[in-house]
C-alpha cells in the first residue's frame, strides 16, 4: 500500500505559494483553450457545440409565466451555456465566429 503524503495547507500570505497556484491556473487555462481550440477545429466538433448551446437555452428567454422553478430551472441551463459561451470566445472567437456563420439559417 502507498503511504499518499498530505500536503500542507494552502497560506496565502506565502507569496512562492500565490505564484505556484497562478502559474497552475494559467497551465489549466491554457490547456482547456487548446482543447477547445481543437475541438471547435472540427465541423462537427461545431455543429455539436452549437446544439449544446441551443439545448442550454441560450437563444431563447428563461421565464416561464407562472412557474418560478422552472424559469430557475432554465436559468441554471442558460447558466451553464452562458459559461461555454464565454470558454469559446476567449480561446477561439474567429472558430465561434465560424459556428455562428454555419448555423445563422437556424
């Protein structure tokens, strides 16, 4: 059995261990961009993403009359496409560019 070694707890006011946790978050970033990057390369990587920004309800009004739960229902979906949204224009914006020109039929 491996013995897992606990590491310390995170102190911000290390200044090495602030910059330890930018620089990994700026690695993830960069990572997660070149995977969507190469996803959204692809026609159907596009066309995929584009029906799971329809399905979260991006394009369409949240409020349901009458059933609050439902419209935070839909808020919630919205929210998560809201989030894609943003990933897509940050790391590929002339690909999200291309997603929009291939489906504004719709």
């Amino acid at each position: 059995m491996s013995e897992s070694v606990a590491k310390p707890p995170f102190d911000p006011g290390d200044q090495k261990q602030v910059q330890d946790r930018a620089r990994q978050a700026k690695d993830r970033q960069r990572e997660s961009d070149q995977a969507i990057k190469a996803f959204m390369s692809h026609q159907a990587g596009r066309a995929w993403v584009w029906e799971q920004l329809s399905a979260c309800g991006l394009f369409r009004l949240s409020a349901r009359a009458g059933d609050a739960h439902m419209t935070y229902f839909y808020e919630g979906e919205r929210n998560f496409g809201l989030r894609l949204l943003v990933q897509l224009q940050r790391a590929c914006p002339e690909l999200y560019a291309t997603m929009a020109q291939e489906n504004a039929g719709e």
